[in-house]
C-alpha cells in the first residue's frame, strides 16, 4: 500500500474519531401513556457529552455531570423546566421530577403526571439545549396511544401536537 493511502486511511479514522468525540447535539425522550399506572411517563436522554457541555455552559466551568451529584440536579431541573406538555384545550399538565441517572454514555432525566381523561391530543414543547445550541435537535418518541408518533424540534419550531385518538 502506498504511503498515500495509508496516510489518507489513517486521517479518515482520525477524522471519524475526532467526529465521534465532539458534541452531537441531539436527544431522545420518549412519551409513553402507561395503562398499568395511568401516568403518563417522560424519560429524556442525553449524551453525556453534550450535558457535560452545557452544564459548563450554564452552571459554570466547575460542573461536573460524572462525579457531582449536585451538577446531575441542576441539569436535571433545568430539563425539567424547558419540557412542557399541553392538554387538549393548551392548559399545561403538571409535570413532577422522578429523577435522573447516568448510565454509561446517557444521561437521563424522568418525569411523569397524571394522565388526564378525555386526552385527545397533546402538544409538547422541548427546549432542553436549543436555548444553547440552535442546531440542538430534540427527538420525541409518543408511545402507548394508538401507533408510535415521532416528533423532532428542530430550527425554530417551539411546539408540535399529536393526536392521540384510537384508529
């Protein structure tokens, strides 16, 4: 093999490393409508990465998502506050804090409510980082209701409804 390739092969798996390593700006939560409990159960997850980021960011230079449990709250709450669901007729559903945990390269953050009765749609809004970063893209899986809805914020969209009628 020519040095040319090699050295083209070797920067290519440096690039995907680097690539790899950085911030993806992104995250995934899902919604789900547990029949059993007749909550209706969030869980968020962050790349460590990218919350380790943020908390610096926000909290200043001294947070730490790995080793301090008080940065882990702080991100936690402030998850918990740019996360909002919407009723049938836009009034906001009490959202409570159930915790938060790292696991390997995830962060998670979980709240729940009451399911209301007659929910026919839901509107939810996350803004969990696109207040940092505007190309922060936040994923949103709604299970539990009928067929699994996919919701993503992304740009500038601050609010985005489901219909969660039975077919």
């Amino acid at each position: 093999m020519s040095n040319f390739i090699k050295l083209l092969v070797g920067t290519l798996l440096f690039t995907a490393f680097s690539l790899s390593a950085h911030q993806q700006k992104t995250s995934i939560s899902t919604v789900l409508f547990n029949p059993r409990t007749e909550n209706i159960e969030i869980m968020h997850r962050f790349r460590v990465h990218d919350a380790e980021h943020a908390a610096k960011e926000i909290f200043g230079k001294d947070a730490d998502m790995i080793d301090s449990e008080i940065t882990q709250q702080q991100f936690s709450d402030y998850v918990n506050e740019r996360f909002r669901l919407f009723d049938s007729q836009q009034q906001p559903l009490k959202l409570k804090g159930v915790g938060h945990e790292l696991d390997g390269n995830f962060f998670w953050v979980y709240q729940e409510t009451t399911e209301p009765s007659n929910l026919e749609n839901l509107t939810i809004q996350h803004e969990a980082l696109r207040d940092l970063w505007p190309q922060q893209v936040n994923t949103i899986n709604v299970e539990g209701k009928g067929k699994l809805q996919t919701l993503t914020f992304s740009g500038s969209v601050e609010l985005l409804k489901v219909s969660l009628k039975q077919d």
